[in-house]
C-alpha cells in the first residue's frame, strides 16, 4: 500500500533482484497472461480517476501477481509453515494456511483433470479468446465437478485433521526448528554470493 514513489523503488529493487536471479522471464510471461486485464483496468482508472493513480493500481498488481508467482515456484508448504512458526503465528492458524496453500496445487490439477475429460468427450474448445468465451458458455459443465471436488477434499481434510488431533485441547506442538549458526553462515554467503554476482553482471 506505499504511494508511487515508493512503490517505484519497491518495483526497481524487484526488477534488479529478478534479473539476478534468472526468474525475469518468467516473470515478464505471468504478466503478459493477464496483460489485458491490466490494460482494461488501467485504462477505466485513467479515465475516471487519473493517470497517477491508473499507474498506482497497475503496478500493485502487477508487483503482487509476480511476488506471488515466484513464492509459489519457490517455496513449500511445510516451509511456508515452518517460518510463520517462527514468526508466532499461532500454529492452527499455521497449519490452516499451509494447508489452504498447499491446495493451490491440488486445484489447478483438478480443473485440468476436468478440462481433459471433458474433451476426451467431445467437449473441445478453440485456443485464443475463443477458448474464454466457450468456457463461459458452459459454466455448469466446468464449475459443478470443480466445487464437488473441492467440497469433498475439503471434507476429507478436516476428517483427516479432526482424526490426528488437530481440535484436541490437549494437542502440543512437536517442536519449532531454529536456524544454527552454521545456517546463518550458509545465509550470509549465500547473500555476499548474490551481492557479488549481481555486481558483477
């Protein structure tokens, strides 16, 4: 939520640690899929409210899209659940959020599993824009096993949850892993390795 200018720099440092990293590709290819729902916002915000703000918005976006692209590429969730650990989130609310990212996965291949039954059935949609547009003529077909597979692996979650304990009063935590000092040292070379490549290149 920082003004442009800050934001600016937020979007600089991100670029620059990008092309460090060898991930601007397919950072510039996540942002190219939703191009044109960025082109359409802002031009609505440019036109209604101003172009300081159109930029504002379509630069929050796009920097929360490719944030969210490169965490989800990168990182596990038992990881994701290990540091909020470490940060004192409390551990069902740990647990709740790791599970809830762990099923982005398990979604994406459910829809995929029913976009390929569907057309080993005959149900076949054109590429392009005409893809979207044959998809929204057949909401039921795409949605209906869509949320029954999703309400039925929800359902067997907290089945599976209730059944190790996750609601018992009398639950402990198995433990918190800490970084050693041999961690912190593989970090800080890690990071003078970036620093030093980066000035490099």
């Amino acid at each position: 939520m920082l003004p442009l200018p800050q934001l600016g720099v937020v979007a600089a440092c991100y670029a620059v640690l990008a092309v460090a990293a060898r991930i601007a590709r397919p950072v510039l290819l996540h942002v190219r899929r939703i191009g044109v729902l960025l082109v359409i916002l802002f031009a609505l915000d440019w036109a209604f409210i101003g172009l300081p703000f159109a930029v504002l918005i379509t630069l929050r976006l796009v920097l929360l899209a490719t944030a969210f692209t490169v965490f989800a590429a990168t990182t596990t969730a038992e990881e994701l659940q290990s540091a909020l650990e470490r940060m004192g989130v409390p551990a069902r609310l740990c647990f709740t959020l790791a599970t809830t990212y762990r099923s982005l996965g398990l979604l994406e291949t459910e829809w995929r599993g029913i976009l390929e039954a569907q057309q080993a059935r005959g149900i076949v949609t054109p590429p392009g824009w005409r893809a979207w547009r044959a998809n929204l003529a057949h909401p039921v077909a795409l949605l209906v096993p869509a949320v029954v597979l999703a309400t039925q692996r929800a359902w067997s979650m907290t089945e599976a949850a209730a059944a190790r304990g996750a609601e018992s009063p009398l639950r402990r935590p198995a433990g918190v892993s800490r970084l050693g000092w041999v961690d912190h040292v593989l970090l800080a070379a890690a990071t003078g390795m970036l620093i030093g490549l980066a000035a490099c290149r």
